[in-house]
C-alpha cells in the first residue's frame, strides 16, 4: 500500500514537472503551424544532412523547452516537411542546447566548467550524428508511427514533388476546395491563411486553440502513460539500488545513465538533481546523467513513441546510450 | 518477404554503427582494465585541480583546495598528503573537494611542494579498497621575504631603501631629489605609496609633501627598474598623514589648504580619480578599516566610523575611546586606548582594550606612561605594542619597553626594554617571523632620526622553551616595514 502510495506521489510530481512544458511545447508547435510559413522555412533549412542535423541540434536556442515540450515541436517539424535529420536532432539536443539549461548547468556546476561545456558539446555532437544517421532513410514514413506518417501524407503532397508519383484523388484526410483546387485542410492553414494579412487575427486563433487541444490531449495521454510507467519502475527499483551499481568508473557511468533514465527528470532542473551526486560520483558519470536524460528516459519514450516505430526508437536509445558512455569514459581519461 | 526487403538503409546503418560502437566499448573497457596506474589514459582517481599551483602565496592566502574527480577514501587521502617543507594545518572536506587550512601564514621565502600517492579511490557501498590514485604532484611558493626603510646614511640619506631578505639584495627605490618621510606598502608587496619632498627644501620639505608610488620588482617574473609615479600633488593643499587601504584601492590623505587654513579635512583617493573630500570636521588621527570601506578617525572625544565616500556621515561612533592603534587582519577586533578622561582618579593614565565585533571591550593593561603604538600578529593571537612605563622619582622620565600582550589569557610580557626614551613603530612580519623597529644607536641621548638602527626582536616561542632575542641588523635608517 506504501509502494502503491510512493508510485502514486512520484507519478503526480513527474506529470506536475512535465505538464507545463509539454504544453508550452504544444503551444510552440500551433504557432509554428499558423504563424510561420512551412515552405519558407523548409527553404532556409540545410539540404546537407550533416549540415541540417547541426542546425537542428541549435534549434533549442530558440525554443527553450525540456523534453517533453519538444516532442510537439519536432513533431510539426516533421509534418511541416523538415527533413528526419533536423527534426531527430532537434529533439535530440534542444533540451539540452538552449539557454535555461545551460543557465542552470552552470549555477549548479560552476565550479567545473568542464562538466558544462562537454554536457553541450556531447550532447550537440550525439544529436547531430544521430540526426545524421537517420538522414539516410529517404522514405521518411519507415520511422514513423503508421498513425503519424498517414498525416504526413498530406503535407508532404505539398511539396514541389512530381505530381504523377502521388495522385491527388487518393490522398486521405480533410481538404479545401478553393479556386478550383483542392489544398489539404492543414496545408491550408499554414499556407494560405498565414500569408493573408486579410484574414482577421481572430480567424487564425480558433483553429490555433483547435491545434493546441487536440495536440495536448494526444501527447498528453502519452504523457501520462509514460510518467505512470517511470512512477512504478522507480518504486520497484530504487534509486539506491541503481546507485550501489556504481562502484567504478565504468559502473558508475551505467549506474547514472540508468539513473537518468528511471528518474525522468526534466533536463531544466536535472543539473540540481546531479548536485546532489556530486560528492559521491564521479564527475564522468554525473556527466553521463547529465547528457542522456535529456535525450532519453522512460516519460519521454511514451512521448516518442507517438512519432517513431518502436524499432526506430531502440535504435535511437541504443546509439545515444553507446555514444553518451564512450564520450563519458574519454571524458574521464582527462578530468 | 525476402530479408533484404525488410531490411531498409536505416536497419543496415544503425545496427552497422550499434556493433562499431560496441566494440569500441569493449576496447575501451578493456583499456581500462589492462591500464596500470601511470597509463596516459588514467580511468582511476586523480587529482583535477589544485588551486595554488604555481602560485605565489601571501599572508592573505590561508588555505589551498585540492579537488578530485571522484569520491575518495578520506583516511587515506590524509594520511596520505604531504607537504615539503611542513606546512602545519587542518583539512576539511566538502564533496570531492579537500581544503587544507593553514594554522599559521606560510613562511616566507620557501618553495613547497604538495605530494599525493598511494590514496585511494571509495564508491558507497564499496566493501573492498579502491583503486589508487595517479600520484599528483603540486608546488606553490611563499613571497619573498623583503622589508623597506627610509635610509639616513650616504648615498641611502632621505631614500626608500628595500632590502629583500630571501635574495639578500638592497635596492634603492627613490632617486636623489626627493626625501621620503612616510610610506606604506600596497597589498601584494608590488608597490610602496610614499610621501616625499623636494631634497633641496630641506626641513620645509614637511610643508611640501607630494605622494608617490613606487614598483618594488618583489615577486616580479622579470626583474624591473623602480618606476616612480606621482599620485597626488600639493600645488592647492598641503599633504599631511596618509593611510592605504588593505585592499590597495583606495588612499585617505588628511590635507590642509594652503589659501585657506580653515578648509582642512579628509580626503579619499580611489582608483587613481581625483580627490574627494570625506569630512572637514576636526580630526584627529586616523586608520582605514581592514574591510577597505571604513575609516576610523579620532574625532571630538571619541572614534567616528565613517564610510570611504564623499561627504560621509558617520556610520558609528564610539565615545569611550581616543585612538584606535590597529585591526585584527580579518577586521572582527581592534586595540584602541581609553584616555579615561571621564574618572578623575585615572587622570593622566590610558587604558589598551581589546574591542571586538561582538561587542566585547576588554582592558588589556592600564599604564601610566604611554602607548606608542601596537600591531596583532597575522593570526590575531597576541598583540605587541611599543609602550613607555613612567619612572618614580622627581623627574619625568618615561622608559620604553616592547610589550607581549596574549589576547586569550590578557597577559602582558616584556620583550625588550630600553634605557632611553625613544620612539618607534612595530612591524610584524606578514608570516611571524619576527618583529623590525628601530632603536637608537648605543649611548645616543638625544632621538634623533639619523642615528637610528634597525633591530629583529624574534618573541619567545612557548612550545620550543626559548627566549625572546633580538639582534641589531646591519641598516641604518628608521621606519623599518615589512612588505605584506
């Protein structure tokens, strides 16, 4: 009953920390949608895989949001046509990459500059070769949830693709009629209307608060799900279990990394979480917590998976693990 | 479905780089098993910072950091530590960090080194010992050892003469035409502020005061010529005492003007701009607080504490005393002398007290002779003052003695007493060594300043059972001072 009550407690804490940021995040994601227009910002954006992928590992500074609050972001980005090496990227590296966090890395860590330049220049570095390696898939709809990749569709027809290749009769989902021609409903949005200043700024605000439900009630539940499942590992593996793992360098890395992974902290105020290790790890492995929970833990993995396969999504924790514990241990050969 | 069409490149690419990555963890788990403690590549324990690396020390600097870069076992961590010579201190830990704390300022003069081996490395819940840490190192040093005079013979007559006692080498820091009358030197021991006047103007250079700076060369990389610097003219006043903050930022000068006799204050020189006036009320002597932000100044029947500003109110004022004679290093208590003027059966007596932070005012000795000045030692444990004791008899004759005062058992010690009245100002070495002031040459009856040695009164140490010694050193000249 006293498990049950923890699991309760630690579940209510994971969603009051997250909530507010994933619907920042979703309210991000709805004015890219009806505020920025797609084509233009697809055109601005890198062709280059390498180079897309470190432009989206920079994006963070403009959206400072933690993890939960960029899985909407990078969503859109996806829909919006960006391509899968600036959209993983980015939700790779903008909890870590963006100036709340680096702030409060730095209150908290002050005294060893090291841990706060090699938390960004790990991080960055993970998120754009994992940007990069996705970048190979062309067909993008292969990492992407059946679900998601069928509104995909329609936003994708927009692009200057050969019109034979997709014929626009079969196309699914709502669509405008209008001078004759038919524009998918959520390319209408961001294509027509966000380029009429016509249109009252009260036309554009329904539809903007209709996005923002719907999103936040999608990834909400997610959320839920996934802070649930992060309550009930943490209640059967305690921290302090985790932590005895660490008994050398090596361990200590894993040990943390696991660690950053059960707890689900948000990445804004993970660094003080770490602190409180500082006395008792090293400093490779606290840099280890401090770079792969931003990118992966359990809360996010039920965000993530309203975007990616599940097959895609192990590939992603599987290379983000192996790169954040090769870098940590280099990393601890020189501080 | 045949497996190649299942296979997308996405399959092929990460599974192909999940099997490069892990066989680099292999390698490099590996390495860290097969490496020993000298590898380059040093997964274990060691070192990651030691703040007074290469570092030259002052008395200011009382404790060095040594930090890790994992949880150590503190024991052996302490047993451990070595410093070269031996530095006697106390360490505290907080987190990876161990701070050793100095009991007493660092000897000047020494290189020391720091060594670390054979410690080891704790995890919690760690039941076997750790790995041993890569053996560290570290060196540091203690400035040089060096005292200034105003020089009264020769080629020295009415020049700054510094003397540095670790190289044994004399310098004359002033050219010919200016006679130094007061100096004061700044915080690191780099600098001397000094007052000085035209040579030609002989003894109405007093009237003349200019103040300078000078470089000293001490603790310098390279060696450099004595530059000197004019900080403050007397075209408008006339320069009398001047005092130099702690901090070496801010000068209060007490100055007079020369067209209107009337207009005479304190006036506060902070970072090179020009002077401001803190007060113009009737002042008596004066002495800038440790904390660089206070000034102590004998004013009216008591002590004001004014701020270091333009046209300062004062921030307290203590009624009781008349003269403050020094701060403790860390600012929390100072020796100040009641002239109980306010009790008719003490008349013409004066009281040292010890007044602190706390609100503590303690009588450290009532003498009816006078007190000349005092000066705490660098860890504010005792308090040597140059006082007079008066003679019993028909004539007023007034001896002088250098008095020990132990601030916790309030008992005074005579170190040295002389025959002659004479006058003189202490000055304790910034590490303890020893105490420099001046004495008249033997048989001298009159205390004139050009026949004025420099003498070393080294106290009495308790624990080593010896006897307080002093020794004439070979300068003559007056105002001996240590650089801090």
């Amino acid at each position: 009953m006293n498990q049950l009550h923890n699991a309760f407690t630690l579940f209510l804490s994971l969603l009051v920390e997250a909530m507010p940021f994933l619907l920042l995040g979703v309210l991000l994601s709805s004015s890219l949608l009806f505020f920025i227009n797609e084509k233009q910002l697809i055109a601005q954006l890198p062709k280059n895989p390498f180079l897309g992928a470190a432009v989206g590992s920079c994006v963070g500074f403009l959206f400072p949001v933690c993890e939960c609050g960029n899985v909407p972001v990078a969503r859109r980005l996806l829909l919006a046509g960006v391509s899968p090496a600036v959209a993983i990227s980015f939700l790779l590296a903008a909890p870590t990459i963006n100036p709340i966090v680096i702030w409060s890395t730095w209150v908290a860590f002050g005294d060893r500059p090291s841990l706060v330049i090699f938390r960004v220049l790990f991080s960055w570095t993970i998120a754009t070769t994992v940007g990069c390696v996705f970048s190979i898939q062309k067909d993008v709809r292969f990492l992407l949830q059946d679900s998601f990749a069928k509104r995909l569709k329609p936003v994708k027809s927009c692009q200057p693709e050969p019109a034979q290749l997709i014929s626009p009769l079969l196309q699914s989902g709502s669509f405008i009629i209008e001078q004759g021609q038919s524009l998918p409903l959520e390319s209408y949005w961001s294509t027509t209307i966000a380029k009429s200043p016509t249109l009252a700024f009260k036309s554009k605000l329904q539809p903007f608060f209709d996005n923002v439900i719907q999103e936040f009630s999608e990834l909400g539940g997610m959320l839920v799900f996934g802070s649930a499942i992060a309550a009930i590992i943490q209640v059967f593996v305690p921290r302090e279990l985790v932590l005895s793992l660490g008994q050398d360098t090596t361990t200590s890395i894993l040990a943390m990394m696991l660690l950053a992974a059960i707890v689900s902290i948000c990445s804004t105020v993970d660094s003080f979480f770490a602190l409180s290790f500082a006395a008792t790890f090293t400093s490779s492995s606290l840099l280890a917590f401090l770079v792969f929970g931003p990118t992966i833990d359990i809360k996010s993995i039920g965000l993530m998976a309203s975007i990616f396969k599940p097959k895609i999504i192990v590939y992603m924790l599987t290379l983000i693990a192996q790169l954040t514990f090769i870098f940590t241990l280099v990393y601890s050969y020189f501080f | 479905m045949n497996t190649e069409k299942q296979l997308q490149p996405i399959d092929q690419l990460a599974i192909a780089l999940m099997i490069l990555l892990a066989l680099i963890m292999g390698f490099l788990i590996w390495g860290n098993n097969a490496c020993d403690r000298n590898c380059i590549f040093h997964p274990g324990a060691r070192v990651s910072a030691f703040n007074w690396q290469n570092k030259t020390i002052g008395r200011e600097d009382r404790a060095f950091v040594l930090s890790f870069n994992r949880p150590m076992n503190h024991d052996s961590v302490e047993q451990n530590l070595t410093i070269t010579p031996p530095l006697p201190g106390k360490i505290s830990w907080s987190g990876l960090r161990l701070a050793y704390t100095l009991k007493s300022p660092a000897p000047y003069g020494e290189t020391y080194q720091v060594s670390l081996a054979g410690a080891t490395d704790r995890f919690s819940d760690q039941e076997q010992a750790g790995t041993t840490i890569k053996p560290f190192q570290g060196e540091f040093r203690s400035r040089d050892r060096a005292f200034a005079y105003i020089g009264t013979q020769g080629v020295e007559q009415g020049k700054l003469i510094l003397f540095n006692w670790t190289q044994q080498q004399s310098e004359i820091l002033t050219p010919d035409d200016l006679t130094v009358f007061d100096f004061e030197p700044y915080p690191q021991g780099d600098r001397i502020l000094f007052s000085a006047a035209d040579t030609q103007l002989g003894t109405k250079g007093v009237q003349n005061l200019q103040l300078y700076r000078v470089n000293t060369g001490l603790n310098a990389k390279s060696a450099n010529k004595p530059q000197i610097e004019l900080i403050l003219d007397n075209q408008q006043y006339q320069n009398n005492k001047f005092d130099l903050a702690r901090n070496g930022q801010a000068i209060v000068v007490q100055r007079l003007n020369r067209y209107n006799p009337a207009e005479y204050g304190l006036w506060m020189i902070a970072d090179n701009q020009p002077p401001q006036l803190i007060t113009d009320g009737q002042i008596g002597d004066f002495l800038i607080a440790p904390d660089s932000q206070t000034v102590a100044v004998a004013q009216g029947e008591g002590i004001a504490l004014l701020p270091l500003a333009a046209d300062a109110e004062p921030l307290d004022f203590l009624p009781r005393f008349g003269q403050v004679l020094d701060f403790t290093a860390d600012g929390t208590g100072a020796a100040m002398i009641d002239y109980n003027t306010d009790n008719a059966k003490l008349r013409y007596t004066r009281s040292l007290f010890y007044v602190n932070n706390q609100g503590i005012q303690q009588e450290l000795l009532k003498t009816d002779g006078s007190i000349q000045n005092c000066q705490f030692d660098p860890t504010a444990t005792h308090l040597y003052c140059w006082l007079t004791e008066l003679q019993q008899g028909q004539e007023y004759i007034e001896k002088p003695y250098i008095a020990e005062i132990d601030l916790k058992t309030k008992q005074a010690k005579t170190l040295l007493s002389l025959a002659e009245y004479q006058n003189s100002k202490l000055s304790i070495a910034p590490d303890g060594l020893g105490i420099i002031f001046e004495r008249s040459l033997s048989n001298a009856v009159i205390d004139f300043e050009s026949n004025k040695s420099i003498w070393l009164l080294i106290p009495a140490d308790a624990q080593a059972n010896s006897l307080a010694n002093a020794e004439k050193l070979p300068f003559i000249g007056f105002r001996p001072q240590w650089l801090p």
